[in-house]
C-alpha cells in the first residue's frame, strides 16, 4: 500500500485539562485502506485525540482536515455527517434493546416507520461482507463483549462512516475475539476503510497495524511505517527511553528482612469474571511483614480484581486465601479490615467515599466499631485520630464539613489514604494511591508506605507507574491477562523485561 | 355463580377497565422514556372534573373529553418541566402533582355538582343485542371509547415499537447517553411522550366521568390512577398485555359491586379492596422479576453528555 493523500489529518491539536495537557500540539494522519495503531500508556492522551477527532471533546487549539479540506467537528453528529465513526471504550450500546434496534437508532436516513425487514438485510449483508455475523434479533445484554463489539461496528458501517476510530477494542475481549477482530480489519481495509486503532497492546500493534504513532506525555514522539517498527524501539519509546531505564535501577535499600512471617498468601487463587472484567487465574503470591510486593501492568490486566479478591469483595473460585496463617478464604469484609488491613481502591469516588456525605463522616466510614460511643459516634477521638494521620503524611488537614463529593480527585484521595493509614494497619492493598496526587503529596504517600513497611506492615502496591514501582518494590510482579506472569526481586529488573511482559509481547506464560 | 352474575361482571369488566387502559397506556408511554409519574391520580381527576364541567357547560360531551385530553396533556407538560427541564425529583414532582391535580379538580368541577349531563353516546350492534342473556344487561352497549380501547393499546404498540419515534422513546428510557450519542434529543422525546401520556390519562379520566357516572364528585377516581401504575408493571411495560390487566382489574371491581347488590355476606369493606388487594398481589408476585422490564434508566433524572 501507497497511499498518495490521507484521508483524515489532525494538525496541532492541543487540548488541555486544568492543569494537565492531555494533547499538546498533535499531529496525525491516516489514509484511505490502512490500520494506523495509535500506541501509548496509560494518560499518554491517545483517548483524548480520538474523542477530539470524533466530536466528543473540543480541542483548545488546532485543526482537522478531511480529503484535505478543513472541517469542524462541534459534535458527533457533525463527525457521522462527515464518515467518521467511534467505538468507545465501554461501548454505547442499549442492553434491553435488540442488535437491530440499536442498529437502527444509529441510522441517520431512518423512515419513521421502521422496516424490521430492510435493517435486518441490511445488517446481514455487512455482516457476511466483512465478517460481522451477529443475529439481528438478539438481545444486546445476551451477546457476548466480542459480539457487542461487532454490533458497535455494523452501526459505523450501516452509517456510511469511512473512518473507524476504535478506542482500545481489544481491552475487553478474549484472545481469540481479537484475532476475530484483526480478520475484520483486513477485510474492512480491503474495502478502503481506514482504522484508527488505539491500544497500549505491542503485541497487537505488531500483528495487525501498517503504520504506528507513539504517544507519550500527551505529545507524539514518533511513529513508524510499514515493516519499520521492532518490538524493543516501540519499547523504549512507550516509556520514555534511556531516562526511566536509568530511574528504574534499583535505588539503594537494605534487603528486607527475611524469615519473617507471611501477612498475606494467595494459593492458586482463582476468580471468575462479569461483564468487562478480567478473569484471575491460579494467582500464587506472598506478601510478607515488612515488605512492598509491587504489581506492574497495563489497567484491565486484573488489578481491581486482585484488590477486589483481597478485600474480600469477590470471592474466590479456586484456591485459598491466607490471612496471618489462618485461612480466610471466606472471611467477611467487615473481618478482614476488623483484621487490620486498608484498602485504597481504584476509584476513591465510587468505592471508598460516599460524595453527599461530609468529610467527617467519610472519615468514619470503615472504621468499623472503633469510634463508636453507645449509638453515637465519638466525634472528638475520630477527629484526633485522623488529624494525626494527617499529620504523619504531611498533609494539611481538610475541611471536615463539607461533602467529600466536593473535593478534587487529588483531596479525596488524601482523605481515604489518612483514613486507611490511621491504624497502623497490618496490610496495606493499594491501587494506584499517588494517582491525582501533586509530586510532594505523592511522596509523603510513598514515605508513609516505606514508614508502614519498617514497622511490619506487609504492603501491596498496584500502579501503572513503573518508576514508583521500581522506587518501592521489595519484590514485583508483573500482571498480565488475570495471570502473574513475572516475578522479579529487587535488583533483578530490567525495563525492557517488564515492558514487555506488561504488553503481552514477550514470553507471557498466559493461556 | 348465575348467568347474570357473569354477564354483569362481564360488562363491568370492560366498562371500568375502559379507563385504566387508557391511564395504564398512558403512563406506559410516560415510563418507557425513563420517566415515573406517580401524579396520575391526579391527571385522572383533572381529566374527569374539566370533561365534566365542559360537557355541563357545553351540552356536548365530545367538547368535555377534548378538553380534558388537553388538560392532561398540559398538566402533563408542566410535570416535564419540572422533572426534564428542571431536573426535579420526580417522585415528589409526582406526588405534587397529584395534589395539584386534587385541587385544581375540585376547583374546576366545584360550580357543576350535581349537574346532570348527556355523556357520551353509546351504542350496541343489533346482531350483539339478539343475543339471548344480553339484551337484558349493558353488556356490548358501549361508547365510542370503550370500542376503540384495544385499537388505542394496539396503536401505542405500534407507536413504540413499530415506528422511529418509538425507538427513541425506548432508548431514552433505557439509556439517555446512548441516545444522545446516537443523535437523539433526550429531552424532546420525554416532553413528547408525557405530552401523549397526559393525554390519555385525560380521556382515561373523561371516560369516568362521561360515561360511567355521569357525574362528579371530589376524589371520584379512588385510587384508579395508582391501580393504572401498577397495572404498568403488571404488563411489564407492554401496551398489549396492558388490556389483559385493565380487564382484570375492572372485572374484580365489578364482581365486588355486584357482589354487594347482591346482598353478599362478604363484608362491603373487604369486597371494596378486592381490586387494591389485587393490586398488592401482583407487586409481590412481579417483584422479583421487575427489573428485568422495566426501563433500565426508569426514575432517573438525566443530566446531560459526560
């Protein structure tokens, strides 16, 4: 393929979020009959380009073209009239409805009386075309994630888009789905469409795109044609090169003391998966007393899952799980945490807080019977408690009237952290707890969890951020697919190893 | 049980069950776009007291049940406003809207109490009428209402299901982002259905006042416009099944009325809350499976993309 003139061209896009800039001056461009794979980390900003170039986010700066002419995209609707069409990452699809009703929601030229019979053509003859057989009659809510996704895409077809903008398609499907998928795209490219395909997936990329952009930072920081790119420059670009390896060395820190007893086991844990989620398989894992276990890996590789199965939220399938040497497979929520462990979930908002609630009594939440006086609350002692807590970690204590669903991202992530921290606990089960954070409380985080790990707590951190991993982890393991596929001691790490076996694209020992 | 019994029960059925239709399909419509109206005790008195007064005052009774599918149509509105345009709860929004509906019944059917009225005409084919046990009974001499009522629930069905404004009711109703990103405008579609809802609910009131009693009296609905929201769910949402319910429930306040003329030793307390007892039965029976039918996004205010 040869392409002359592309089809789409994004021209300095930059878009900005507060303080952050998601996109800072991209530039892209995609022609006619080709899979461009959009490659990036976590928070890179592949995301916001797609939803800029589809309508859904309006760009602070920059321009669209199209066949060369400049358009504005103020919403999706504008994109669709244009032949642009997007598969979100969580799809938008309506359960209770049929594969052909919401099919026909999509469709612009709809009559008002609808024609079962012609729609119903219609989607068998793409569906044959382009290998997208799905029953038109069926219940969304009873296809399976990778027929929902052919679903998402018959919608773009049957609306005459010609440009298929699919955010991270493969995070929800099997591996077989994805091949499925790949098959689609080459039919769909035989036909002229073009693809923008976005992932963080090397593996993929490598298996089915013509052309590769890199971002990182919310800018591009390179690309590669046809036959050009190799795993390890894909690497090393992804995470930023010769700069994090170096930061990923192990920094100096005495070997954790040995011998000491196990705070938690995970024996061939197993969990089965709902929906989007990941399923856990035969998970081994040991976190000792004074130690940080780090768990690198892509999100959606199960660690909301694995924090889930800790907690007790899910139980297991198979397996056992220890607690302190007693079995606590079947303990309660309320046992584990009566227990001593604290949990800093993936999303403070929906899991850790209740937003119309005030601060102080959030702060209360989880506490259990600690602060209990006869049916009240000892307000005072809570308050004392948590203001030390706060001011162990360095920061400022809050407001305790307001609702805790009025503060920034960054401040309620403090509040749960001071909360969770405020009893010594013996086990700590963090996801992502610097996320949101500016760079001074990020570190009083890490501080107070090295601080937990010298007075005995055994501590799990879950992060995308390989630097904090490297900074923290006693031991780390690399999660990937619902499977622990790399175990590394201090010292023994390499990025490109993890690199790799975060994305799947090296020696993944996963079915 | 005697001939006449059933017969009367028969005619009852469809006689009372005429008005919970019309409100059950009604708030069927309201419903599949994601919207509760729990006022429509109210939107049935409002129907009932401005059918009445307009007939009283106009002699014509086909003017009565225009106004009052207007009425109900417009209180209809003004609930949209509150709970779409202004995003209000929409249980409470409901219940002051029932009471709204008390009042401004009371208001407007106050000057005509009493007032005796010509309703709507009725009318029994001859061929019905030779029937041998019916002659004698009101059974198939009904008004123009009672004769279009499945035609009306097979119309709604259509509308919903059939047509694309019926797509987009149904997509609101379950998920209002969907169907915004796909193109559609939330807010218009769950003005246009309340506006529909609220003019049945209307004529479901006129019915009662124009050709069942053929009078008002204050909080002459009792309970039939909650009995018709339960009905919804007795039909799972379905403008169809809606007839079978309406039947159903119409039929058991007919049996308990004739009961009662009978001289029943059945207590007249008891026998008057057969149809609420009923009522009671089908909630808990349909609990369970309530949510797999209802509107996914049912009750919940929509606040816009993102």
């Amino acid at each position: 393929m040869n392409p002359i003139a592309p089809i789409l061209e994004v021209r300095r896009i930059t878009k900005r979020y507060g303080a952050v800039t998601a996109n800072d001056q991209v530039d892209l461009s995609l022609y006619g009959g080709e899979v461009h794979a959009l490659l990036g980390e976590n928070g890179a900003g592949k995301s916001t380009l797609s939803k800029v170039i589809y309508g859904f986010t309006r760009p602070d700066s920059g321009e669209i073209l199209l066949a060369g002419k400049q358009v504005v995209v103020p919403t999706p609707r504008e994109a669709r009239a244009l032949g642009i069409g997007m598969v979100f990452q969580n799809f938008m699809l309506i359960p209770a409805l049929s594969v052909l009703e919401n099919i026909a929601l999509f469709l612009t030229d709809l009559p008002f009386i609808v024609h079962p019979k012609t729609i119903e053509k219609r989607i068998r003859e793409f569906g044959e075309r382009f290998g997208l057989v799905v029953d038109p009659s069926a219940p969304v809510r009873q296809l399976s994630v990778g027929d929902q996704q052919k679903v998402e895409i018959l919608k773009l077809l049957l609306a005459q888009a010609r440009v298929l903008i699919l955010d991270e398609p493969t995070k929800v499907l099997a591996p077989h789905e994805v091949s499925a998928l790949f098959r689609i795209f080459e039919s769909l490219k035989a036909e002229g469409y073009s693809i923008l395909f976005i992932t963080h997936k090397l593996r993929e990329v490598m298996a089915c795109a013509d052309r590769i952009t890199v971002m990182r930072q919310g800018r591009v920081v390179g690309g590669f044609g046809p036959g050009e790119a190799d795993l390890d420059a894909l690497v090393t670009m992804m995470f930023g090169g010769q700069e994090a390896a170096e930061q990923l060395e192990p920094a100096e820190r005495a070997v954790p003391p040995s011998g000491v007893g196990s705070i938690l086991e995970l024996r061939g844990a197993s969990c089965p998966a709902q929906g989007s989620e990941t399923v856990l398989r035969g998970l081994d894992l040991t976190i000792g007393a004074g130690e940080i276990v780090g768990v690198a890996g892509v999100s959606g590789s199960g660690q909301k899952e694995l924090g889930d199965l800790i907690l007790g939220l899910r139980s297991l399938s198979v397996g056992s799980k220890w607690f302190c040497g007693v079995d606590a497979s079947s303990w309660s929520i309320a046992r584990m945490r009566e227990n001593g462990v604290a949990f800093v979930p993936e999303d403070p908002l929906l899991m850790a807080a209740v937003p119309g609630m005030s601060v102080r009594e959030n702060l209360v939440l989880g506490t259990g019977s600690r602060y209990w006086k006869g049916v009240s609350v000892d307000w005072s002692a809570l308050e004392t408690a948590m203001g030390e807590s706060f001011h162990a970690l360095a920061f400022p204590v809050p407001r305790l009237d307001p609702p805790a669903g009025a503060l920034s991202g960054g401040n309620l992530q403090r509040i749960v952290i001071a909360r969770e921290m405020a009893h010594k606990p013996k086990l700590v089960v963090a996801l992502y707890p610097t996320r949101g954070l500016d760079v001074r409380s990020a570190t009083s985080v890490r501080d107070l969890l090295r601080r937990a790990r010298e007075g005995g707590s055994g501590i799990l951190l879950i992060s995308e951020d390989l630097e904090e991993l490297a900074e923290m982890s006693d031991r780390m393991f690399v999660l990937y697919g619902g499977a622990l596929v790399g175990e590394f001691k201090r010292g023994e790490w390499q990025l490109e190893e993890v690199g790799h076996l975060m994305t799947g694209s090296r020696g993944a020992a996963h079915a | 049980m005697t001939t006449p019994l059933v017969l009367g029960v028969l005619a009852g059925a469809v006689l009372s069950g005429t008005s919970l239709l019309y409100a059950t399909l009604g708030e069927t419509i309201v419903e599949r776009s994601g919207i509760v109206n729990l006022g429509l005790e109210g939107l049935l008195l409002i129907g009932a007291s401005v059918g009445f007064s307009v007939t009283a005052a106009t002699g014509n009774a086909w003017l009565g049940l225009a106004a009052a599918a207007l009425a109900g149509g417009l209180a209809n509105a003004l609930f949209g406003w509150l709970v779409v345009t202004r995003m209000a709860n929409q249980l409470a929004s409901g219940l002051a809207m029932m009471f709204f509906g008390f009042g401004v019944s009371a208001l407007v059917g106050a000057p005509y109490i009493g007032s005796v009225i010509v309703g709507l005409p009725k009318w029994r084919p001859a061929w019905l009428a030779s029937l041998p046990w019916v002659e004698s009974t009101t059974l198939f001499n009904y008004d123009l209402l009672t004769w279009v009522a499945i035609p009306a629930a097979t119309f709604v069905w259509w509308a919903l299901f059939r047509t694309r404004w019926g797509l987009g009711v149904r997509a609101v109703g379950e998920s209002p982002a969907a169907a915004f990103a796909a193109g559609r405008n939330p807010a218009a579609l769950q003005y246009q259905a309340l506006c529909s809802g609220g003019v049945l609910a209307g004529v479901a009131g006129a019915h009662l006042s124009l050709s069942l009693t053929l009078t008002w009296a204050e909080y002459m609905t009792a309970g039939r416009g909650f009995i018709a929201i339960a009905l919804v769910i007795f039909s799972k949402w379905h403008p169809l099944r809606a007839i079978v319910g309406a039947l159903l429930f119409g039929g058991t306040e007919a049996l308990q009325l004739q009961l009662q003329a009978r001289g029943s030793e059945i207590s007249p307390f008891l026998l008057e809350m057969a149809p609420y007892l009923l009522t009671l039965v089908v909630l808990l029976a349909w609990g369970g499976s309530r949510r797999l039918a209802a509107p996914a996004s049912l009750g919940r205010t929509f606040y816009g993309s993102d």
